[in-house]
C-alpha cells in the first residue's frame, strides 16, 4: 500500500527539449536515467536551473512521465527561475536532486479511481494515471482550466481514462464552470474507491470536503515554498492532524483527511 | 597526498578540520546522511532547540532576494527531551563532533536546555543562539545588548562544563562590544554572523512576503558583511571565532580564516548543493596544498597579522 521510498541523489541532466504545450505552459524533457528509473508517481524532483544567476535556490518540480531515462516536467512561467528555465535549450546541462518526497498510494483493491486536476494540476498526474492503467484500475479524469488552450496532456489522459470531462473558466471547451462542478457529480454518479487531486489550495480543498462528505478516501498534493527540499530546513511545513508535516519528505502527497486546512498559511494561489 | 595539517581547536575541542554546518540548515544531519559523510567534518551543528517543544512561524517562512534568503521559520524543534530521545542517539552513532544550537525566551530557558544537555556524552559542545530574529521573546533581544548577552551567557556558564560557543547577532552597532562581554562571561568562542533583519514587500498585494513582515538575510548577499564583522571581532578577542555566512566554496570559507576565524560554517549553500559542506573541507585542503601551507591554522587572521 506505502509506495517505496528509493534513496534520492544529485543527478546532473541534460536538456532533450523544451517546448511550448499550452498557453503559458511549457515541457521540458530531461536526460536523468537514475531519476527515471527510480521516481514514482506523485514525486518531485528539486532542479537546480542555473549556476550563474542570481537567484540561488532549487526550484521543486512534480515529475510529470519518466521514460526512457527521461523525465519529463511541465512548468507555468510565473517568476525568475520559471523564466530562466524557459531559456533552456537542448544539451543545456543543470541538476536535479531526486526523487523526493512520498507520492500517491493506490490502497489495496482499488478499482475505480478518480483523478481530479486543475491547471498545473495535471503535472503529477501523468505518472498516476500511467500507473492507474497499468495495475487495471479504471480512471475518471475531470479536469479544469481557465480556458481550452491551457488544458494540459490531453492526448495522454485520452488515452487512458476511462472518462476524461473537462471544465473551463470561459466555457472554451466542455463545462462552463469549475472543476469541482464535476468532481461533485462524479462523486455522486459512480463511487470511486479513492480520489485524487491536485491543483491551487482552494480547490484541493473543496475536492476534499466533496471527499469527506461522500465518505471516500482522498489523496491531495500541496504545495508550499521549499529551501532544502529534503527535510532539513523546515520552510515547507503543512499543517496535519498529527502535528506539522515538511510537505517536502511526509508530503507533497498527503491524506485529504488528515490536512488542517489554511492553518499553516498554505500557499497563496497554487499552481 | 596532501600534508596540510587541517585540525583546528574551538575551546577544548579538537575538529579534524575547520568545516561546520551552520545550525538550521542542516537538520540533525540526518537529512543529508544521503549526501554526506558526516564523518569527513570539522562538526555537525544542529537546528536550535528549546526546553519545550517550539511550533514556529506560520507559512510563506521563506522568500528568496538577490544571491540569498530570507528565513522566517521561528525555530520549529520538539524540545530537548525529544531531541535527547531522537536525533542525539542517531548522532551519536557518527563518527563526528556534535554542537547544540541551544534557544530560549528567557535567560534560565537557555540553562535549562543547557543542563539538560550537560549530562549527555553525545554532545561536544553548546552554541547559544542569541541572535535569531525570528521569535518575538528572546532570540535576537538577547544578542544586541551587552547585558542581556552577558546573563544568558552567565546562566549557561554557571551550568555547563561543555564548550561553549556564543552565536552573535550582526544587528548591532558595534558587535565587538557583545563580543568582549560574552567573553568576560566565560565564553569559549563566538561564532558569527546570524542573518541580518530584513524585509520583503510583495508589490502586489502592498503587504510584507512573510507574516511576521521580517525575516533574517543569508546565503551569499551578506558574505561581505560577515567577513568583516569577523575581521573585527577577531581583533577584539583572545577566544577563537567560527565565521560564516555566505560561505559556498573554499575561497570564500579561506576568505573567514584570513579574517581571524579558526573555524568556519556553511549554512545557506547546503540548500543549492547539499554536499557543499564536503566540498569546503576538500577545497580548503586544496587551497592550503597548493600555496605550501602546512598547518590550516596558519591561515587565521593572516590578512591583519604582522607577519
Ligand atoms: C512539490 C512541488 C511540485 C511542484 N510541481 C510543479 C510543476 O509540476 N509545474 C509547475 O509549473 N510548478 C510546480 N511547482 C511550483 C513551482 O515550484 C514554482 O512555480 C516555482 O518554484 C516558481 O519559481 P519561479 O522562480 O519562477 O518563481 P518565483 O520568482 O520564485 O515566484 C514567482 C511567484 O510565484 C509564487 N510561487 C513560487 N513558488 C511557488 C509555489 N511552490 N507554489 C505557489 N506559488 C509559488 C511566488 O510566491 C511568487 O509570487 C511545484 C511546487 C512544489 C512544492
Ligand atoms: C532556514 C534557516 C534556519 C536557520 N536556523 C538557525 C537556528 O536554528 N539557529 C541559529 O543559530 N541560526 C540559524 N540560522 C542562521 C544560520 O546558522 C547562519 O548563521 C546564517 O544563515 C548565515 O550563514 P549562511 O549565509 O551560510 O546561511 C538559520 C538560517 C537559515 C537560512
Ligand atoms: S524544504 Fe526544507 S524541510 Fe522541506
């Protein structure tokens, strides 16, 4: 039921591309065999974008496939080191450490999952949802975005859910509305076995009060400003029933069940 | 191989070589343990820890300026008790020198701590934090007064036998004052600098980044700063001084010892490359192989020391 935590290490990589896939959103395809091989659905990986600018800190990075010693992260341009990794180009060479944190955990005897995402929402869910697939398990994806040009992966979430829906801010593309209009009729139509959310704080909470009040167990990703990224400096602290947890070793995936929602400050906005 | 002779004395302690951490950013050392063999430094200093257990700051604790930080994380630790009962036993085990960054609000917390650390085998030596910005009682309020840091240190001293290391604040007027009056008090060494106060105002929502509006400035932006406070106080007393600040290289922890520290910490930089700290101590090696220097030592205070 735990998924195994392998022994994460600096691993240089090197840039395979970097490309536009939505409006405001970018993929960039990394060379990192041992982080491919190693990291599990849900983990991050802390990248090191730039040795010569002056901001100094990693930035953390969902893992959103890993294949073929590739891994592979889809970013939202929002500040320096977002802009600076837009700049990247093949055989750019960077680091990342990896794979960090504790991911999604599929309970024993899942057969229906579903998988709720909302805008950068879908990073960590392409690993989830290969995985889902792979062990049989059937996937409803409902996924929001504030318009059709910024839903991200569709071909992939095509591909292996059962049923991907979609909601958008401006009615571009399937229900007019937020996501968590169709997390609650999912809930509602055929029960999963477990759910699965990520995307900004304030929507991975209704998901998870929707969760709750149904009665299914729910797994959330959260998000919050990390220094060290492996447990050490406690900038990264969520707010849990069993005291403070470092989203970057307990986390980022936690119990919905177990969250204490904005104590902590949480993250403004999300992704 | 090189012959640099690279042990460094702080009070009645023998390190094999002069690389630190830097308390809070390094854990107990346990975080890094993948990264690091604890065993190739001078010590491990672990994050500040209190009599009772510490919650710490609300979230964002961190934002990121220009070549560094600012921390708000409000020394977050479980208690002494639980830390006795944790991450000593596991240090232990290490084949490395351990230094307790010892916190408090009031000057018989820090003893309390103190004592209750005394007893334990595990623990080489105490580092008094009175200098952390980023609580409301006690921290920094103790490190920018000469009276205030000299009863702290006194209610320690008074119930300690261990090492005892001052950890100086840099928000002061004149830090060669604090330093000559922790030393009167029995101090075995001063360590500096903690993080300079600073301020982060988010230009779209008017209000300050961190909740608590203030935060503590580190990593390379206050190298400078750090390295002359150090030239100072080096020059003020007669006990050793561990510097640090900025540090992310062997030239720049070179840089601390030609100033007059004995031994130096690296703090911020175990952020960007965790195995910075290795690093340092290999490079520092390097440094002094390379320039027929035999003993590390040679290298404290050189750039103000009549030859
Ligand atoms: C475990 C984890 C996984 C992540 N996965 C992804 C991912 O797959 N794709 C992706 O695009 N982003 C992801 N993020 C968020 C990503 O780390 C930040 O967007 C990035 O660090 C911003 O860096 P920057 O230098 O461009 O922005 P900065 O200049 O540092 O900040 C710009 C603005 O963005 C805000 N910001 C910065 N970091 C975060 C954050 N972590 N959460 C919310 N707001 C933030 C800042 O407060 C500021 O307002 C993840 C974060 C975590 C903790
Ligand atoms: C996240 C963080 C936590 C810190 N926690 C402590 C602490 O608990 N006790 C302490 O004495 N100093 C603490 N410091 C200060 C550092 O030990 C060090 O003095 C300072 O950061 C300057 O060194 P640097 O620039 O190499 O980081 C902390 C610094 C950071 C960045
Ligand atoms: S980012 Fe340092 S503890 Fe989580």
């Amino acid at each position: 039921m735990c998924t195994e935590v392998p022994t994460p290490a600096i691993e240089p990589v090197v840039v395979v591309s970097n490309e536009r896939v939505a409006e405001g959103v970018s993929r960039i395809v990394l060379d990192a065999p041992r982080t491919a091989g190693a990291v599990e659905p849900g983990q991050f990986v802390h990248l090191r974008i730039s040795r010569h600018a002056d901001f100094i800190l990693r930035r953390p990075f969902s893992v959103h496939r890993a294949r073929d010693g590739r891994i592979e992260i889809l970013y939202q341009v929002v500040g320096l080191g977002t802009r600076a990794l837009e700049d990247a180009v093949r055989d750019d060479v960077m680091d990342v450490i990896g794979p960090l944190g504790h991911g999604w955990r599929v309970p024993d005897g899942t057969k229906r999952a579903l998988v709720v995402a909302g805008g950068l929402g879908a990073a960590p869910m392409g690993m989830l949802v290969e995985r889902l697939a792979e062990r049989g398990i059937e996937v409803t994806l409902a996924q929001g975005a504030p318009s059709a040009g910024r839903l991200l992966a569709r071909e992939l979430f095509d591909n292996l859910c059962s049923r991907a829906i979609v909601a958008t801010d401006d009615g571009s593309a399937g229900l007019c509305g937020f996501v968590t209009v169709l997390s609650a009729e999912q809930l509602g139509r055929d029960r999963p076995d477990v759910v699965y959310v990520c995307g900004p704080e304030p929507m991975q909470r209704i998901v998870a009060d929707q969760c709750a009040g149904a009665g299914v167990p729910c797994q959330v990703s959260l998000e919050r400003l990390m220094g060290c990224g492996i447990g050490a400096c406690l900038s990264c602290v969520v707010t849990t029933r069993n005291g403070l947890k470092r989203a970057c070793v307990d986390g980022p995936v936690f119990d919905a069940a177990d969250v204490v929602w904005d104590a902590d400050g949480g993250q403004e906005g999300g992704r | 191989m090189s012959t640099v002779d690279m042990r460094v004395r702080v009070g009645a302690l023998e390190l094999r070589n002069p690389v630190m951490t830097a308390s809070g950013t390094f854990g107990s050392g346990r975080e890094y343990a993948d990264f690091v063999d604890l065993s190739r430094l001078g010590a491990v200093v672990t994050k500040g820890v209190s009599f009772e257990p510490w919650a710490g700051n609300p979230s964002p604790r961190i934002v990121e300026t220009p070549s560094g930080m600012l921390n708000s994380i409000g020394l977050q630790n479980p208690g002494v008790e639980a830390f006795c009962a944790g991450d000593l036993p596991w240090l232990a085990q290490r084949d490395v020198p351990v230094i307790v960054n010892v916190v408090g609000h009031r000057a018989d917390e820090y003893a309390a701590v103190a004592e209750r650390l005394d007893s334990e085998q595990a623990v080489h030596a105490l580092e008094v934090n009175i200098s952390c910005p980023n609580v409301d009682a006690g921290g920094m309020a103790f490190g920018t007064t000469c009276p205030a840091a000299a009863d702290v240190v006194r209610s320690v001293r008074a119930v300690t036998s261990k090492t005892l290391i001052v950890k100086l604040s840099p928000n002061v007027t004149d830090v060669t004052e604090i330093a000559r009056a922790v030393e009167a008090e029995g101090a075995d060494a001063v360590s500096l600098i903690n993080t300079l106060l600073g301020m982060v105002i988010d230009t779209r929502t008017f209000k300050p980044v961190l909740p608590r509006g203030v935060g503590g400035l580190s990593g390379p932006a206050v190298r400078p700063v750090a390295v002359r406070m150090v030239w100072q106080v080096a020059q003020a007393v007669s006990i050793p001084v561990i510097g640090m600040g900025g540090i992310t290289c062997a030239n720049d922890a070179a840089e601390f010892m030609l100033a007059g520290a004995s031994a130096v910490a690296v703090g911020t930089a175990n952020f960007i490359d965790p195995t910075t700290t290795v690093g340092v101590a290999e490079g520092l090696e390097r440094f002094c192989a390379a320039r027929g220097i035999g003993r590390v030592t040679d290298l404290v205070g050189a750039a103000w020391k009549k030859q």
